[in-house]
C-alpha cells in the first residue's frame, strides 16, 4: 500500500470547564468532547526521500511545517526511529499529505487537531508499524492537547490539559445544527488569555454531567448539565456568539451551546427535519455565517 485517504471528524465540547492556570502554562481543564459527523479528508501518500510535505485545498490554513498534520507526521517519525533505531539505523521515510478541509478553521470544533489525529491514525497503516491506541494516543499529546481525543473518538472525557482522556456512554444520537460566523476566528490561547483576566468564571456541573451520561438518562436532563466556561466570556467579546444561541433555541434547539473556545454555537434536536427548518430558518437571517446540519457519531 504506497497511500490511504482517512476521515478526520470535528468534535463539539457538550461540557468545557477551565479549571485553572497551570505552572507549565497550560489550564487544567474539564470536559466532555464528542465527535460529530462533519469531516476533513486526507490522503497520505509514502515518499522515499524522507520529505514531509502538507498541501490543502483551503487557503486559510498553513501547508507545510506550519500545519498540525506535519507536526503530526514529524512526531510520528521521532517515535518509529527512537522505537526501531537499532533495526532501522538511517531509515527515514517521508509523505505527501494532502487535506480536503471541511472543518472551519479556529471554530472551536478542532479541526486541526483531527487532521493530526488523522494522520498518526494513517502512518500507523501505512507504514505497518502497528503502534497501540494508547501509544498513538501518547504521541498525540506531544502534538496538541486535543489530539489525544481526536485519536479517540466518539464520546469521551478529557482532563488534565485535555489530553487524560477516559471513555464514556455514547450521547444521544441527536441531530446537530453548527454555525460558525464567516469572518470571525478565535486563537485558543488568546481565549484562554481571556479566561485568566475574568473576576470570576461560571464552572459548569462537569461531575453531573458523567453521572447523567452514564445512567443513560433522557436528553432533556442531560441537557440541564451542559455547559461552556468560555462561553459568557467570548458572549461579552463578540455579542454575536450570544445571538446565534438564542436564535438556535428559539428555532427548536432543545439545547444550544458554543463548542470549545468558539465560536462555533450548536443546537441539538431530535429529528433532522426539525434541525433542517431551523438551520433554512436562520441561514435567511445570518448571511454571514457557515451552516452544517449533521449528527452526533
Ligand atoms: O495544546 P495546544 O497546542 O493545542 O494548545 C495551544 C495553546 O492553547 C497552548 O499553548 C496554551 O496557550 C493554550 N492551552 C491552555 N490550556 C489547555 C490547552 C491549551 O492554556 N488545556
């Protein structure tokens, strides 16, 4: 096999609690990630001249060594030859990776870390070296906090920087509405930045949370446990995050929310028909927003 094409979903954060300021200038945090259905594509091919190379078909993320996915591939390589070095002494691979992005970019819905996940999940076929979830999972934290999660999937609680991740019960099977504003992006550490100037900070019931997912309690209570720290924060920044959440809510959202440091906002319903009438609904009133209408994986 000389190239794989892979799948690499974005997640949403049903519960994000930002602990505090750590002294390696990470935030402990607390949260309860799931994966949704909309994705990136991304076809790895083998080179033999130990070159990494990262293309896009979007001009809004870096190609080359700027890019997660490269970081991905470099880190993927440090681990086989320090593992192998004895067999393998000047062994040196390299790949062409090339993304079809789908995911929006600083969103809040992780796409960059997907794309890393990805790629580890790939070279790991491709190159036949048969590394475990977990080790795969370890070399992914070196890479970004949320790739161990990407690497992961479905529905899983992530704490320490992110990257401590422990499986939970799958969440309902709902339907998803995203929506991400066009022209606003947010760099995760600026939003954390932000956190650390807040007087004070809303900590969502993240412990109620688990509990309700694990007794595979009924939508409507699970919902009553969701909860975002960054959300009023980014709300105060831009007003418009605040607007598309009671908007979605207003259109039938049983529960909306933004995802991560945003801003991203999604609404959960629990027929498609009722999350298509609201995303028709309001993409007439935000012209300037990016719509998908998907599902919990
Ligand atoms: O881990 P990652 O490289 O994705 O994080 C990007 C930046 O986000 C970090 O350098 C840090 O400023 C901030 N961050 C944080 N606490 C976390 C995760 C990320 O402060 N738990």
């Amino acid at each position: 096999m000389d190239s794989i094409s892979v799948e690499a979903y974005a997640k949403i954060n049903i519960g994000l609690d930002v602990r505090g300021k750590r002294d390696d200038g990470y935030h402990d945090v607390r949260m309860v990630m799931q994966t949704i259905d909309v994705c990136d594509t991304i076809v790895i091919k083998k080179r033999e001249d130990g070159i990494i190379n990262v293309e896009s078909d979007s001009d809004r993320i870096p190609e080359g060594s700027g890019n997660l996915a490269y970081k991905a591939a470099e880190e993927f390589r440090n681990e086989f030859n320090s593992e192998f070095s004895d067999e393998f002494e000047d062994w040196e691979f390299g790949v062409d990776i090339m993304i079809h992005k789908r995911i929006p970019i600083e969103a809040g819905l992780g796409g960059g870390s997907a794309d890393a996940a990805a790629v580890l999940k790939a070279m790991n076929i491709l190159f036949n070296t048969g590394l475990s979830r977990d080790r795969l999972m370890q070399i992914g934290s070196r890479v970004g906090s949320d790739v161990p999660f990407c690497i992961f999937g479905w529905t899983a609680f992530a704490g320490g920087r992110g990257e401590k991740i422990t499986p939970l019960l799958g969440f309902p099977k709902v339907h998803v509405v995203v929506v991400k504003p066009l022209d606003l992006g947010i760099s995760t550490p600026k939003a954390f930045n932000a956190i650390d100037n807040e007087d004070s900070i809303y900590h969502p019931d993240i412990d109620g949370l688990v509990e309700a997912l694990h007794e595979a309690a009924p939508l409507n209570e699970i919902v009553g446990f969701m909860g975002n720290t960054f959300e009023n924060v980014m709300i105060k920044q831009h007003p418009v995050i605040g607007e598309i959440k009671e908007s979605l809510e207003e259109n039938g959202a049983v529960k909306a929310l933004m995802s991560g440091s945003g801003p991203s906002v999604y609404g959960l319903f629990k027929t498609e028909d009722e999350a298509k009438i609201c995303a028709g609904v309001m993409a007439k009133k935000y012209k300037d927003a990016e719509f998908f209408v998907t599902k919990i994986r």
